[in-house]
C-alpha cells in the first residue's frame, strides 16, 4: 500500500510539472528546483519526486546534466496548440495569445463540423421522450445474446489475427439465410459486407461510389445522416420530393448525370410511405439507363403491422445496380453497431478493401455471438416478440393521439416501423420550435421534422408543424401520459392566444 501511495504522489508531481512546463510556467532553459528543494517543500521524499524527474526526462521535456540542476528542453514549453515558447519567457504571459492558432482542416473535416454530432442524452426529468431511433433496454435478450456471446468465445481459435474485411464467413453465411427467409433476397455469401450499422456503410458507398462533384439523388425529406455523408464527400446532393407512392421518379428521370439514388422504398423515412411497384420499376429502369447505382435502406424493415414486409428491390428483375443496406440497430440494438450490405458481385472487391483501410473489419466476437444467434433461431424469435410489442406501442400511441388531439392532428407513416409523423393542422411550420419548447417544459420531448428537409424551399414542405414520434423505447403507460401532457400544452397555448386577441 505504500508503495502505492509514493507511485501515485509520483504521478502528480510529474503531471503537475508537465502542465507547467506546457503552459510556459517554465519557460524553455528554465532551471527547475532541485529533488531534495522540491520534496522538502512538498514534503514527500526525494525518491518520490526523482521520479517524477526521471519520468520527464524520459519523455523529452528536461535535460539534465551530470552536477546540475535539470532545466526544461528547449522544445517543450508552448505558448499554446502549435507555438513555441522563447526561451525565458515569463510566466505572467503565459495566457497570452491562447487559442490565436488557427484551426486548419480539410475539406472534409470543414465538412463535418457543419451539423450536430449527436443528440442529446434523454433527460430522466421528462414524462415521455419520444426520441425516435430509441429502443426499450426492457424488449433486448439478454439471456440469447448471453448464450450466443458464450458459444462465440467457446470456440477457440488457434491464434489471434485479424479477420476477413467483409466479416465473418460465418455470419455472412447465416444472414444469407436470413435474408432469404425474412426478405426474399437471394444473394451469395461473398456478396455481403459487414459494417459497423448502416452508418459506415453511407459511408462505405459514398468512398467507393463518389466522386466530389458528383450528383446524388435524394428523397426529400430523408435521413440526415446519409445527406451529410454524401455532402462530406463533396457530391451535390440533389433532393427529390416524395408523396404516397414514395420517391417521385417523374423528377428522377430528369436526373441524366447522377451517379448514386439513395432510397428507403420499403418505409420513407420520415413520412412512411411505401415505393409502389409501377415507381420501382421505373427506379430499376433509370438505374440501368444511366448506369447510376441505387443505395437501398432497408432500416426497419422487419416492422410491418398489417401485412408481410415489403420485399426489397434486390428482389426484383433488373436490380443489378442496386446496393440492399441493412442493420440491427432497429431489430437488437444501436449500440452493438453491426450492419451489413449486399453489394453486385463486381463492387465486392471495392468495398471489402475500403472497410479494410477503414478499420480493417467489424469487430469479431460480436460478429460471431450475432451469427450463433442467428443460427440457433434466438434472433428470429426476438423479432417477432418485438414485433408484437412494439405493435402493441404503436397502437396505444394512436389511440391516445384520436383521444387526446382528435382532428387537430394528421397522422402518417404508421402502417411500419418504429416511428409517426405527426402534422398539427392549428399550428404554422413557424411555430414548430415552440411547440417543442413548450413541450420540454411540460415534460415531453419531442422532435421537429423541419431538419429533415433539405435547406431551402423545395415547394413541398407542408406548412404545418409536424413532429417524428418514436415510441419504441417507451410503455404504454408513459405514451398516454406524455401524449395528454402534450394535448394539456396545445390547449394552454391556445388559451394564451384568445386572450391574447382584441375583443
């Protein structure tokens, strides 16, 4: 114990003389106090401050000569992020100029800092956060992917060593066999990438796929993270308009020179509409025309309420084009970060070489525990007991929004999925960052649908507020509780504005 004790007072010594040196306390050449000054003045013993010394001169920052008092490196003391210190110079400027060092980035990193990283964490304080893209730690099994996790680390290899870019062969072999029985989608195991969710594989298609310059075609409105991905890597992103058929193709076929179609013909996101089958021959078509490649989002695909899942585009004559992108963040969870895309047989070595400079591959335990469970039948089982529960979520939202809002709502998107769209027929587009304000404060999170609109007046956003409702993450319970207190915040508002008018 007191071994440990002198290692950790060690530790701070070095640590604190290290930021003194950084921040130019100690200026380059400047003499420090000897070991036996110091540890008296500490009082702690020499040994404990000698190696707080030794570990840095080890590390650059001192010099020492035989006989002499250890002095800061030359180059070791900074003025701030990229700046030398004089040497000399005083303490008292040691704030001077901080930060004054410009921040230089590529086109890229420029790129990416323009948008939110992240949402913020779900407040316990809120009665209801309807968050979409959250689901219920409740509805994860535990117990299979316990069992799965097990079996994977059973299986002993004989050295560890980096696997296949593509992924596992035995994950890949068994999401053939899914996609199969749950999709209808016919493919060779070499044909399947695993990513880390299908966020890397946007960003898979987009290296492989894109020029700078370049056109991509977009649904409008559509998932933001695809259009940044898209921007980032210079390409124009074109946003087309959807409607109850889903993407308009009338405006695609305008679009001679795109290279890439980014879509989710099986659930639009946000709006929920379906690609009826006259517009996806009609996509396929224009794919094999132009010789554009067409980016399929299959991300909840596994939530239809009332009839079997709408088979993917892969399924259909003449798809040779398209690229089928699919994940477990909305069927297990987001946090296990597995994905994978079904790509033609001549792009395979393109994207197996671009996961591989990437990160060289997803990682392999859970790619393993993910195909046992796959294998044993656990994974389908759990979807369909999610299924359930979440059809179970889905129609105490709806029927708290017919109780509680009645005709002051339109509602669309929920025949699949995990989330609703919710238009308020009272309320202008102008008003939307209210309604959310007022909500939070009453105790209800919810989410605008503006942003997921491209920047500029496409002539088809509704000039209503509209909201994205995400209720898999949530209980029955906490959906009506939150959906009367939204209902208690819109009649409040409505108060203030009749008495707010001239009588």
């Amino acid at each position: 114990m007191k071994e440990e004790a002198t290692v950790g007072t060690a530790r701070r010594i070095y640590e604190a003389l290290k930021a003194q040196v950084l921040d130019g306390t100690y200026g380059a050449e400047a003499l420090l106090p000897s070991t036996r000054a110091l540890a008296a003045e500490l009082g702690v013993s020499r040994t404990t401050v000698t190696a707080a010394y030794e570990q840095l001169l080890s590390e650059g920052y001192l010099e020492s000569r035989q006989g002499a008092r250890s002095r800061v490196a030359l180059l070791a003391a900074w003025q701030g992020p990229g700046s030398v210190a004089a040497p000399g110079r005083p303490a008292s400027q040691k704030h001077r100029d901080k930060g004054a060092a410009a921040v230089r980035l590529s086109r890229l990193g420029a790129a990416l800092c323009d948008g939110p990283i992240w949402m913020p964490p779900v407040s316990a304080r809120l009665i209801a956060d309807f968050r979409y893209g959250d689901l219920s730690a409740a509805d994860f099994p535990e117990e299979a992917w316990r069992q799965s996790v097990n079996a994977a680390l059973r299986r002993r290899r004989p050295r560890l060593a980096y696997d296949h870019p593509a992924g596992s062969s035995a994950l890949r072999m068994a999401l053939q066999a899914y996609l199969w029985r749950a999709r209808g989608l016919s493919c060779d195991p070499d044909q399947i990438v695993v990513v880390n969710g299908s966020q890397q594989g946007l960003d898979l298609a987009a290296r492989v796929l894109v020029d700078a310059g370049d056109r991509v075609a977009m649904e409008d409105p559509g998932y933001v993270m695809a259009r940044r991905v898209f921007a980032a890597a210079g390409a124009a992103v074109v946003p087309l308009a959807v409607d109850a058929e889903g993407l308009r193709t009338d405006i695609l076929e305008q679009l001679e020179d795109a290279r890439l179609a980014y879509v989710t013909p099986s659930h639009q996101f946000p709006l929920g509409s379906v690609l009826s089958a006259r517009r996806r021959q009609e996509l396929l078509a224009w794919s094999r025309r132009t010789g554009a490649y067409v980016l399929e989002d299959d991300y909840d695909g596994e939530y239809r309420y009332d009839i079997r899942p709408i088979p993917p585009l892969q399924t259909m004559g003449q798809a040779e084009n398209v690229l089928y992108l699919g994940t477990i963040s909305k069927s297990l969870s987001p946090m296990l970060r597995l994905g994978y895309l079904v790509v033609p047989p001549p792009l395979v070595p393109a994207f197996a070489a671009a996961k591989q400079l990437i990160d060289r591959h997803s990682p392999s335990l859970e790619q393993e525990a993910l195909a046992a469970m796959i294998a044993s039948g656990a994974y389908e089982r759990h979807i369909r007991r999610s299924r359930r529960n979440n059809g179970r979520r889905r129609e105490a939202l709806l029927t708290a929004l017919k109780a509680e809002l009645g005709d002051a709502v339109t509602i669309s998107g929920a025949d699949a999925g995990l989330h609703v769209v919710v238009w308020f027929e009272q309320l202008e587009k102008a008003q939307e960052d209210a309604l959310i304000a007022r909500a939070r404060a009453a105790g209800v999170g919810l989410y605008p649908v503006s942003p997921l609109y491209a920047a500029g007046d496409a002539g088809h956003r509704p000039d209503r507020a509209g909201i994205v409702m995400g209720y898999a993450s949530l209980e029955a319970a906490e959906i009506g509780k939150g959906v009367a207190a939204l209902a208690q915040v819109l009649r409040s508002w409505g108060d203030e504005k009749a008495e707010a008018k001239p009588s």
